[in-house]
C-alpha cells in the first residue's frame, strides 16, 4: 500500500493555478485602487492611511479564502499562504499609496 | 500658464508650515502628467506587441529531435498512467532510439566539425535584437517622461503627501524647490512621477488585461523555442543519452496497482 500513496494525491492544473493567480491579482488590484482613493477622499493621513490599507488587504483576503476559495483554497493554489498574502503585496501597496496619494491631493 | 502655476504661498509660517496651493495646480499638472502617464504605458504596451518577433518557422528534423526528447521526459514523468506492459515497451524501444541518435538533427555546419559562432548566428542576433528593442522601449519613454517633468513642472510645490517621510528623500522630492525648512511632505512633481511609476502597475493591469496575458504566454513559450534552435548537435546527442539512461533506470509504478483498494477506501 505504501506505493500507492503518490496516486492519493490531488493533481493541481498548472494552467488553471495560473490563472486562479491571475484572477486573485485582478480582484486586489481593484479593491486596493478603490481602497486607496476611498482613503484620499477621507482625507486620512501617516498611520491611520496605512493601517486603512492593512485592514483592507487582509479582510479581501480573508473574504476571497472563505467565499470564493469556500474555505478551501488549498484545491486552488499551490501554497496557500504565500500566493495569497506575500506575493502581491509590494505591487497593491504602491497601488494603493498612488491612488490615497492621487485622491488625497485633488480633494485636499 | 506657468504664472498661474507658480501662485503658491506660505499661509503660515513656524515648526509646521501649512502651504495654501492654487487649486489650478491639480488641473494643469496632476492631472496631466497622470493622463499622459497612462496613455504612455498603453502605448509602450502595443509597441512592445508590434516590434516582437513573431513566431519562427523550424526545419523539420528540429521539430522531430524536440518532440522526441518531450517523448522521453513525458514516459519519464507520466509514466505511472499507462500499465507495465505497455511502459515496459515504449523504455525499450526510447531508450534504444535515443541512444543511437537516430534523430538528431544535422546541420551542414555541425558536418563539417566547425562550431558556429554564436555572434554571426542569425537566430542569436535576432534574439538579442528583439531584447534590446524590448528594453529600448521601455526606457526610453521613462526617460522622456522624466524629462519633460523636470523640464516644465521643476520648482514649485505640487502637493502634499498624505505620509511623513524622513529627511534624506527631501532632496530627491523637493528638487528646485529652495527652501531649507519645508516639511518633506510638501513635494513638486517630480515625486508625483516617481509614485506613478511605482504605483501604477495595478492601473496597467486593469486597463489591459488581455494583451498582458498574451504578450506573458508569448514570453514563456520563445525561450524555449529559441534554446532548442540554438542547440548544437552533440549537445543535443548529449541530452539524449542522458534521457536514454533515466529511461532504462526510471523505476515504474501502475496506477492501476491496488486500484480497487484505494477506491473502496475512498468510499469505505
């Protein structure tokens, strides 16, 4: 039976885990845009912004992990924890001090 | 215009100096060096489409040496999915063909004995061509940019940055605004240019989804295409020795082994 314990396991498309990533991408590049300019217009500033954008990347993380992924995102990523919270997160936050930035500017 | 945009006073003076800026600023650079930020990225994004090469045709010997190594690491990676009988057939018969070389492909040159140089290949030259175009396009709009930002909308403060930043980057924000004292938070356009750079890979993403995607499925499949082209005959024998040898001491599992057992378990 111990040979067999490679066929137990799931076989994960690598074109689909692709796209699943590319999927998550967009959905946070749209929350944190949105969040930033959100951000600006409360005219929110230092810590409070960048807390502001804490919450705001990890409850859509959290949302995406429980709803879409229905708490199972192990089936959709190869690891879990690192292409759901590491990978983007340098890229969201510029995004998102560009457009608390922009927003905070053109309204203050 | 430029009189306009200069208008900016001190309204309080002291520790925290509070700047009143002319509203007009927001819509005569703000806005502008973000428009004109976007559009540049769109535009490099179909430039780099149109000066990339398109897809190369291969002599058919080429093809025929790649698709038999893809045989032989496919049987070496998937080869629990066929029974033993059947694996047992294709090893003896990929192994013996691989190691005789039955497939690999000659060219006039390699014949000869002579190694090719690199430099003069043509296939080498076009691939370091179409990199340094890739590159050239890149840069060269950022540079622009940049420029035209210093040129126009260098000394006066644009905005207020909603952080506090330390001191060493008053320098680099405030550039030919001249005053010792200024909170660092009060920066001129230049600095508007630097978080767009920075920040403004999401936008891109959103705008272009699409032709992101193909131009990244492009990129994966060249480097592969171009390395099998660029290969020499005996490294290639090479690799298909190497690949004959894990054939004969890949070690076979059937999936169907015990397949009954693992699907009552699972049911069980």
């Amino acid at each position: 039976m111990d040979r067999s314990d490679q066929f137990d396991k799931p076989v994960k498309s690598g074109t689909n885990i692709q796209d699943n990533k590319k999927r998550y991408e967009r959905l946070m590049d749209k929350v944190c845009l949105v969040a930033g300019a959100v951000t600006g217009i409360l005219q929110l500033e230092s810590t409070s912004g960048f807390v502001a954008f804490l919450i705001t990347y990890l409850l859509t993380a959290a949302l995406y992990v429980l709803w879409i992924c229905g708490a199972t995102p192990g089936q959709y990523y190869e690891s879990v924890i690192s292409n759901i919270l590491f990978d983007n997160f340098m890229r969201e936050l510029m995004g998102f001090i560009m457009a608390w930035t922009f927003s905070f500017a053109l309204i203050g | 215009m430029l009189s306009l945009l200069l208008k900016g006073g001190i309204a309080t003076a002291g520790a925290v100096a509070e700047l009143t800026l002319d509203p007009q600023l927001k819509y005569w650079v703000l806005l502008p060096i973000s428009v004109v930020m976007i559009l540049t990225g769109i535009l490099r994004q179909y430039v780099q489409v149109m000066i990339s090469p398109g897809v190369k045709g291969q002599p058919r010997v080429k093809l025929t040496e790649g698709q038999y190594i893809l045989k032989a690491q496919v049987l070496v990676g998937n080869g629990s999915n066929i029974t033993d009988k059947s694996f047992q057939e294709r090893k003896e018969y990929l192994s013996k063909l691989l190691a005789s070389g039955k497939y690999v492909a000659r060219t006039k040159a390699a014949q000869d004995g002579s190694t090719p140089n690199p430099l003069t290949d043509p296939g080498m030259s076009d691939a370091m061509m179409s990199m340094a175009k890739g590159n050239m396009a890149s840069f060269i709009p950022q540079t622009v940019i940049m420029w035209w930002v210093n040129h126009f909308f260098a000394g006066f403060v644009l905005m207020k940055l909603p952080f506090p930043l330390t001191l060493r980057f008053k320098e680099m924000l405030q550039s030919g605004v001249m005053t010792a004292d200024l909170d660092v938070r009060w920066v001129s356009a230049i600095s508007w240019y630097f978080i767009s750079v920075l920040g403004l890979n999401p936008v891109f993403n959103l705008l272009m989804n699409e032709s992101v995607d193909d131009q990244l499925g492009v990129m994966q499949s060249q480097p592969a295409q171009e390395q099998d082209a660029m290969a020499q005959p005996a490294q290639v024998e090479a690799t298909m020795k190497s690949l004959a040898n894990d054939i004969t001491i890949a070690q076979h599992e059937c999936c169907f082994d015990n397949v009954e057992k693992r699907v009552l378990k699972l049911y069980a």
